[in-house]
C-alpha cells in the first residue's frame, strides 16, 4: 500500500504564492488520483509491498504493458508530488545552507545560477513535466526535466531526486495562468529547503 504525503501546512498557507484551492485540488484531487491509481495497479500486478524507488527502477519487468504504462505514469505521479508537497511549506523561501549550499556552488557556480538553470528547464519543458535537482552517483548535483510523470529514477538515471518543480499546468494555473514563468519565479519563495537538504543527506547516505 502507498501512503501520500499528509500536508504539514494548511491550504492557504502557502498564499499568496500557490492559492488555497490550488492546493485543495492538487493535493486532494491530482495527488491522490495517482495514490489510488497506482495501488489498484500495484494490487492487481503484485507489486504492492514494493518500496516506490524500487519498482519505479525495475518497471521493464512488467510484462502487461497496459499495467506498465499505468504504473509508469501513476507511480511517477505518485512519487513526483510526494516530493514536491514535501519541499514546500509556510515560511520558506531563503537559501540553502550548510552543505547542500556548498554542493549547489560547487555543481553551478553560485545559488542564484542554479536557480536560473533550474528554472530555464522548467520554463523550457514543453507540455506537462517536471524540472529536477539530483543527487549523482558519486555525490554530486545535475538537474535535468521530464515529460509527463517521468522522473530520474523511472527514466534509469541512476540519480536520486532531491528537489523538483510541477510545470504541469494544473499546479498554477488558476493562479498564474498562462505565466509558467512567474510560477517559477514565486515557487523558491515556498521551498523549504531544510527539507531538501535532508533530502540530499538520505540520497548520500544510501550510497
Ligand atoms: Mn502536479
């Protein structure tokens, strides 16, 4: 059984950023679509005890394509907003500290750089998809985006996500319309990026 991340914050907390009923509806209704898609799925393929990482690793051992593809795309939309409802939070925003503010200067010069990399991929992802910092094999930061609900880990990367951006249209549009770009630019006022950091620690430590 896979267990969606339960907010910490209220919906209108992250206002005036993301608005109370972006929230209600991307958490309560697109988030939990995917919970529930994926552990009909899981149950039917037999899956339901796996650890989300570790099927999303070996989904080509799925032979049904049908239930492939449903497991591709619910258990990456699954995984996807766990992470990205946990990055966020009431106020965040700053900069990183400590040592993933010493990885992000090493992998991209300085903070703000990373930024506007980061944001240049999700401005750039065309259609729905997802812009991505993770953590490399050997312990360093490489960013990249996907389409759909593809993530590094579903893709094979062998990278492990850390810290990610919905560019779906359904995570701004009421707010923001057709304005990715400004979604983009509000979004680091809501990252928590004490939570990242922890993020990074448990990428590092598993290796
Ligand atoms: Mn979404």
């Amino acid at each position: 059984m896979f267990k969606q991340y339960e907010l910490t914050y209220a919906a209108d907390d992250l206002e005036p950023v993301l608005d109370k009923l972006t929230i209600e509806t991307h958490h309560g209704k697109h988030h939990a679509a995917y919970t529930a898609n994926l552990n009909a799925l899981a149950e039917k393929a037999g899956v339901s005890d796996m650890d989300i990482t570790d099927l999303l690793e070996t989904l080509n051992k799925i032979n049904d394509d049908a239930v492939r593809t449903g497991l591709r795309n619910n258990g990456g939309g699954f995984y996807n907003h766990n992470l990205y409802f946990s990055e966020i939070g009431k106020d965040c925003g700053s900069e990183p500290q400590g040592i993933l503010a010493e990885k992000i200067t090493e992998a991209f010069g300085s903070f703000d750089a990373f930024k506007e990399k980061i944001s240049a991929l999700a401005i750039g992802q065309f259609g729905s998809g997802w812009a991505w910092l993770s953590v490399t094999p050997d312990g360093g930061l490489v960013l990249s985006a996907t389409a759909n609900q593809d993530n590094p880990i579903s893709l094979g990367t062998g990278n492990t996500p850390i810290f990610t951006i919905d560019v779906w249209e359904h995570a701004y549009y009421l707010g923001y319309r057709n304005l990715r770009a400004d979604y983009i630019k509000k979004f680091f006022d809501i990252v928590n990026w004490k939570a990242v950091e922890e993020n990074y620690l448990n990428a590092v430590k598993g290796r």
